[in-house]
C-alpha cells in the first residue's frame, strides 16, 4: 500500500472537495464535506481495497489522511 495511491482513493470518495486540497496532512474531519456518511465510505474503502477492518473509534482518532493510512496499514 502506498501513501499516494491511497490520498487519491480517499480523495475520490468525496464528491464535491477538489481532490487538490486532499494531501497526506489534510485534517480530514475539517473538510466542508466531512460528515458520518464519509466516514462510512472511508470504512468501506478501507475494506474493500485493502480487505482491512477499521471502526468508526478508530477512524475519529486520525486526524490526517496519513493518520488513517497508517491505521489502515497497521492492520
């Protein structure tokens, strides 16, 4: 799992934040789009692209994207 490849995938689940203002050290939770429904896309992400299990805990607790790519990678 590369960090790039996944701020792309975790860019492209938003529909309306231009994928330019989402980088490893985005603080995701404060994106205008940010909502629970996200974080049910980010989960599903995580999932079914790295057949990793995370909760919606876990993912409150990153604050960046890095944070949850290397949640996601620790799994």
């Amino acid at each position: 799992m590369d960090l790039n490849e996944f701020v792309t995938s975790f860019a492209d689940q938003f529909d309306e934040t231009d994928p330019e203002e989402i980088q490893a050290e985005t603080r995701f939770h404060d994106l205008d789009e940010w909502s629970s429904l996200m974080g049910m896309s980010v989960i599903a992400l995580a999932k079914t692209e790295y057949g990793k299990t995370i909760t919606g805990k876990e993912l409150r607790e990153c604050v960046s994207v890095e944070d949850v790519f290397n949640l996601i990678a620790s799994k």
